[in-house]
C-alpha cells in the first residue's frame, strides 16, 4: 500500500525537481525525503526517478504516479476546503475549467439556475485552451471542462455530453453599418479583423469557415483570445470578427454590435462539456451537471 505521506514527498521532488528542492518546500531533512522516495519505490516496485549528473527526470512509472499523486493532492485540498465552506453553511466548491467562448454560452445560465437550486455555494472558473483542459481534469484540478465538442474523440478516460449548438455570425460595430444583411466571406477580405490565436477547436472551426468560401485566412487580423478585449476592438473600429451568436449576446441586445449572416456557415459550433468517465462528482458538480442536461431538454 502506497503511503499517502510518501506520495506528498514524491509530489514535492517532482515540484521542486530535486530532492534538496522537495526538501526544502516541505521544511525537512534532504535524507527525510530520499528515506521516503526510496521507501515509496520499494512499495511500487519500480524506480521513480532517473538519477544523473546534471539531476532527476521522471520514469515512465514515476509520470504515472504524478498524476496519481496531483490528483489525490487536489482531492485532500478540495475536502478541506469543503469541510470549511461546509461550517459556513455554503456548498462547494465547484471547480471548473473551459475554452473563452463554451464558459461564456454555457456557464452563466446554468449558475443563474444552480442558485435557486442550492442558495449558497462557492465555484472557482478558468479560462483554458483545449489541449490543457485534458490535464486538468486528470490532475483533478477541475471537475467539468465547457469546450467545443463533436469535433474530434475525447482523450482516453474522458466523456463529452453536448447541450447547445450555436450559430456563427460576421460580428461588427456601428462603423461598419452599411454592411447588408448577409455576405459571404469572399467578399470581406478586404476588411481588418480580429480573429482568436489559440490553435483550438474554436480556431478551426473559423479557418473552416474561410475555407469554404475559397479564400485564405485573412492577413491583416489582430489576433486575440479575449473575448472581452475581441468585442471591445470589434466595437471601437472598423474591424470584424466571427463569434458564436450567444458570446455576443449582450452587445448584440444593446446595439453596441451587431450580426450579419455568414454565406458559407453551412454548421453550426456544437458546445457542452468534458469528464473523466465514471467520475464521482462533487454535490456541487453533480448539480450542475444535472442543471445543464435538464435544460438542455428545454
């Protein structure tokens, strides 16, 4: 049986990467934590590290059980924040994770409806790009990734449920009034833009966008991943930019931005969210979760 305090050792050297390091974030003895490494190795029967001149690197058996081991950390950090939130009388907390746009469609609404199910919680959100919401989800750093989804298979131990689709639009300010109703892409090459840099699910489905029209991404683009920041340039220039109708709900309800159909978005972005399989969500989370999926049957 792993010791669990030999695997707060294990975590530390690997967060140090060293074992003077490891040492010194926990505040004891550098012969402490190598008794304890070489007890942890004797009880997987494996080595955990590679030991060289120039110092440690992990072994395959040794990035197994980091991830093991971040999980289990995050698991003890969350009880005991649980246990305290709990004293006070609030649920929780809830730790999410998702791309700009999936947390922007998709969060808002569901934590209007999570607060008249449950009264006082606590949930913490960050914004991610895809390829490290995978991770953090291993790592048990979150407990729900809102991403894209439909695109490609989830990563191996991960499930996706999709609840919304949300149709793309040509986003623009009031300088760019004139415009008519509907264009196709083609046309607007000419123009500036404002365009994600992330190299996401979110990114392809633009290039896609352009691609059908038959015409190269634009060249003469500010590259953003802020929404916020996005919208803001998009309101204050001539610029245009592509979002997903609900990321520009609000400004689009107030006049500050308006939406003109795209010719060539012949599909619509899929969005919801990602989970390890069988995971046993928090009472938070499976709250959420079952929030979502209700109405998502609306």
């Amino acid at each position: 049986m792993i010791d669990p305090r030999a695997l707060r050792t294990f975590l530390a050297v690997c967060r140090a990467n060293s074992i003077s390091g490891g040492a010194r974030l926990l505040n004891i003895s550098q012969p402490s934590v190598s008794n304890a490494i070489a007890q942890l190795e004797q009880s997987v029967g494996a080595a955990l590290f590679a030991r060289s001149r120039s110092g440690i690197s992990l072994t395959p058996e040794g990035e197994v059980l980091l991830r093991r081991a971040e999980a289990v950390d995050s698991l003890i950090s969350g009880a005991e924040e649980e246990l305290r939130l709990a004293r006070a009388g609030v649920t929780g907390p809830l730790r999410v994770g998702g791309t700009p746009g999936a947390l922007v469609s998709l969060l808002p609404d569901a934590v209007r409806r999570l607060e008249d199910k449950m009264g006082h919680f606590a949930l913490h959100a960050v914004e991610r790009p895809d390829h490290d919401l995978a991770d953090m989800l291993h790592r048990g750093e979150i407990e729900l990734a809102f991403v894209t989804t439909g695109l490609e298979e989830p990563p191996e131990g991960i499930e996706e449920i999709t609840f919304a689709q949300d149709p793309f639009a040509l986003v623009v300010g009031r300088r760019n009034d004139h415009l008519p109703a509907e264009v196709s892409l083609r046309d607007m090459m000419a123009k500036r833009w404002v365009l994600p840099e992330a190299r996401g699910a979110f990114r392809r489905q633009i290039d896609a966008l352009f691609m059908a029209a038959g015409v190269p991404v634009p060249q003469d683009v500010i590259r953003c991943d802020s929404l916020l920041t996005t919208k803001a340039m998009v309101r204050n220039s001539s610029r245009l930019t592509i979002l997903p109708m609900k990321v520009a709900a609000a400004e689009l309800s107030i006049g500050v931005l308006r939406a003109i159909a795209i010719r060539e978005a012949t599909f619509q972005r899929s969005i919801g969210i990602r989970k390890l399989k069988d995971a046993r969500l928090s009472r938070l989370g499976e709250a959420l979760l079952d929030i979502m999926i209700y109405s998502s049957k609306l």
